[in-house]
C-alpha cells in the first residue's frame, strides 16, 4: 500500500491506525519499515492510550528530527576468538528482555513527543483519564508504544483521541496533549507539520501555527469540527485491497499499463498525486463506529479527515469574537 502510493505521487500518508502488536512472525512489519526507510514521502502512524499502559519517560528536549533510527541492542557477551558463543542463561534472557522493553518505551516518548509553544497563558490539555471501577479512582492513560521497527523508522506519531462529548458525539479538537511529562500533537497537526520545512507548531488564543500556515481556531485553544456534510459525500474513499491488488498488476511482466513496473505512469495512480492520503478502517466490523452531530454511526476517521481539511482549507467553527 505505502509503495503504492509513495510511488503514485502522493505528497504525505497518515494512518489513522496504530501499530503496537507485531505481526506473526514479525517480516511484514519489517518489509513496511524498509519500504519507508527507501521513500522520501512522510508518513504519519496514530497511537492511543491506555491506563494499562506504562508511562513513558520524560524527554528533555523533544524535537522534530524524524526517523528516529536503530534502537541499541541489549550488551552482549565477548566470545574468545575460535569459541562459539554460549547460549544466555535464564537471568541473561531476563536482562535482555529488560533493556528492550525499557529501549521501547525510550524511543516511544522520542518518537511521539514535539516541542509545542503555547502563548497567552493556554496549556495542553492532559489525556483522557478512566474511572477504574474497584478503588473508584480516575487512573491516567498514558500512550502505548509502537512497535520497535515502527518506532525507528516513520517519520512522525499522532495522538487519535476521539474526545467525544458527553453523549458520545464528535463535535471538537485539540490540537496537542500532555501526559504531564511530555508535549503530543494530534495526527491531523503532525500531517501538515511533516510537509513544512519549517517545523515549528505554537498554540495561541485564537490562533494555531504550523510552519508557516495560520489556522484561526478557539480562545481556548480548541476548535469545533466542521464536517461539512456526510463523510461519504465530503472525502473520495478507495478501497485499500484495490490499492494493493493494483500495485501487484503493476509488478506483473506481462502488463503494458505500467512500463518496467512504473507506478507514475498508471492512470488509475493519479488520483493519488500530490494529495495527502487518510489510511483507516471502514468497513463494518472494524469497531471504529462513532457518532457526530450529522451522523450517529460513521468510521471514527471522519474526524481525522474532517480535522484535517479545516486545517487546510482554515474554516473550523469556532466561537464569534
């Protein structure tokens, strides 16, 4: 898929999908790693949170300096010349296992976090917090890393919150968030950050700034979402299974729409150039469904892609001055 569309023209990928559970046996998560590790076309992955999840560590200075590159490998023994190495004993696995799963959320917190300047006295929002039913406290979700081979080579990470409304509606934004530690931008913001050369996001009264774009939104620090119609009337969707049949005709020999596999020359890729594409489940069964003031059941990327749009396009509803 990301070939495909990195190969069609498009200017950025975001996936409103998270990546933190590895595959069967790990190839295909390293095959999508390397494929962007060959294309210069960003490509922006989602992540959640959880109360579940383990807090990540706090970095001093975050930046926007993306792929982040190869984790450190857990120390390893010196073998003599001429011997062959010992297999680790069972504290040795343990220590291993240790550094990697702390090397994780390491790179998790330097993957995720942005600077983010906030002006007239507006700070970011924590993340969400869930009622934990036995002791009836509220317990603070934290982001749940991805997995190492994404972590070390997408360019940037967003957060996804839904940030329904009391009846479970979708009528708002933030456009960052702490979890008292660190800064996170949405994925929206980070999709637009990713296509600036100057990457620099400021959240001010009235106003957000990314690179060099102005976006007016809330006093607040928010905006309302304008939807501006039904999702499947406002955004072109194209089946991702399309998308990647098509990319296996194009490597066919025998084809002739493709010359040499060139994905630019096929007619049905040009509706991806020089456009950012939305990757994000649709179909019935995905558990995405929400709920916004003009739909009560849709796939929760319309608020990704609705999110987005206003901030290109500068027309979030926001409140009268």
């Amino acid at each position: 898929l990301y070939n495909y569309l990195s190969r069609a023209g498009a200017k950025a990928v975001a996936f409103d999908m998270v990546m933190n559970e590895q595959s069967s046996d790990g190839t295909g998560d390293r095959a999508f790693a390397e494929a962007l590790d060959e294309s210069s076309v960003p490509l922006i992955l989602s992540f959640n949170t959880s109360a579940t999840a383990p807090p990540l560590p706090k970095i001093e200075r975050p930046n926007f300096e993306r792929p982040l590159g190869k984790m450190p490998e857990p120390p390893t023994k010196e073998v003599p010349e001429g011997e062959f190495p010992e297999d680790p004993t069972p504290e040795e696995q343990a220590a291993a296992a240790k550094f990697l799963a702390e090397k994780r959320l390491e790179w998790a917190a330097l993957a995720y976090s942005v600077p983010i300047e906030f002006a007239g006295g507006l700070e970011a929002p924590q993340f969400p917090t869930v009622l934990d039913k036995e002791s009836g406290k509220e317990l603070q979700e934290h982001p749940m890393a991805s997995l190492p081979a994404m972590l070390e080579s997408v360019d940037f990470f967003g957060s996804a919150s839904s940030e329904e409304d009391e009846d479970g509606k979708l009528r708002r934004t933030s456009f960052a968030f702490t979890d008292g530690d660190n800064t996170y931008a949405t994925l929206p913001v980070l999709t637009l950050a990713a296509l600036e050369k100057n990457k620099h996001v400021a959240i001010a009264p009235g106003v957000l700034t990314i690179g060099e774009r102005k976006v007016r939104i809330n006093n607040d620090g928010s905006a309302e979402i304008n939807y501006g119609g039904r999702l499947a009337d406002r955004f072109t969707m194209i089946p991702l299974g399309g998308v990647v049949s098509r990319y296996l005709f194009c490597q066919g020999k025998e084809q002739k729409v493709c010359p040499d596999g060139d994905i630019s020359k096929d007619p049905e890729a040009a509706i991806f150039k020089d456009k950012i594409v939305l990757v994000g489940g649709i179909a019935v069964g995905t558990g995405d469904s929400k709920a916004t003031p003009l739909e009560q059941a849709v796939p929760g990327l319309v608020k990704q892609a609705a999110t987005l749009d206003n901030l290109l396009h500068d027309n979030f509803i926001i409140a009268a001055p």
